[in-house]
C-alpha cells in the first residue's frame, strides 16, 4: 500500500517572548512507530544516551481510554547537559531533551522545545544555549532521513 505522506516540513512555531520560537513542529514522512525507531537509531549513532520511550497512547489503552498515537523519547548527553544544569538547576526540569511523536490525522508530527526558548528560560550562555541546539540537526536528519 503506497504511503500518501506529505513531504517533510517544518509546520508549526509557537512564538516565545523573545521572538524565537518556543516550540518547534515538523512533519515525519514515517508512521509513529517507524518515527519514534529512526530517532533512537539517530540518538545511539550520535552517541547520546536514549533514557526512556514514552508511550502515552499505550499506557491510555491499557486504561481503556482513546488517545492519538502519542510518544515520547528523552534523550540526552551528560556531557552536554550536566554544564547547564550546573549553571541553572532548574533547567533539569526540561534535561534530559524530549522529542514528542505525535499523530495528527494522517500526519506524523515531531514537537520540542526550542533551544532558544531553554536559553532563556534559564539564561544560558551563549556557550551554554550551544549545549541544547543539536536537537535541530537532530530532527532534521530525522525528517530528510
């Protein structure tokens, strides 16, 4: 059965107070499944750590209850994350990253918070905001991949 997917495309920024973005949305040309395993390849083969895939449709099921396909997966690097978190605390609140995979009709739709918008909320360095923007190089090999 052909896949009448969309091209990928970045399709959805929520603005944050500074102009950046606060949550970036873009489009998998894969099914959920197949997107949330291509990210956790991507994650091992840049040699970060994948800490958990959650499963938010199955665990509604289980309850008995309808929800879109919906996961998350939180990844990370100590390397890169443990210097912010020295610097601003808070921000293990948003560390380890997350990417969430979402179904959206006939759509598969990628969501995070944009680094910019981490950089801010805990007033990062310049240097230290660098730590957090690989998850756009990340998404878009996920997406063009």
């Amino acid at each position: 059965m052909p896949d009448h997917r969309p091209e990928p495309t970045a399709v959805e920024a929520t603005p944050a107070s500074n102009g950046c973005e606060a949550v970036i949305t873009k489009v998998s040309p894969r099914s959920v499944p197949d997107t949330v395993s291509r990210l956790c390849e991507l994650v091992a083969a840049k040699g970060m750590k994948l800490f958990a895939v959650i499963d938010h449709s199955g665990e509604a099921k289980a309850s008995g209850l309808e929800l879109r396909d919906t996961k998350v997966v939180i990844f990370g690097s100590p390397q890169a994350g443990t210097p912010v978190m020295v610097s601003a605390p808070l921000a293990a609140l948003d560390l380890p990253l997350k990417v969430l995979v979402w179904a959206d009709g006939l759509e598969t739709k990628i969501s995070y918070t944009a680094p910019c918008a981490l950089a801010e909320r805990y007033d990062l360095s310049d240097g230290l905001a660098g730590r957090l923007a690989g998850i756009d190089a990340l998404t878009d090999a996920l997406i063009d991949s």
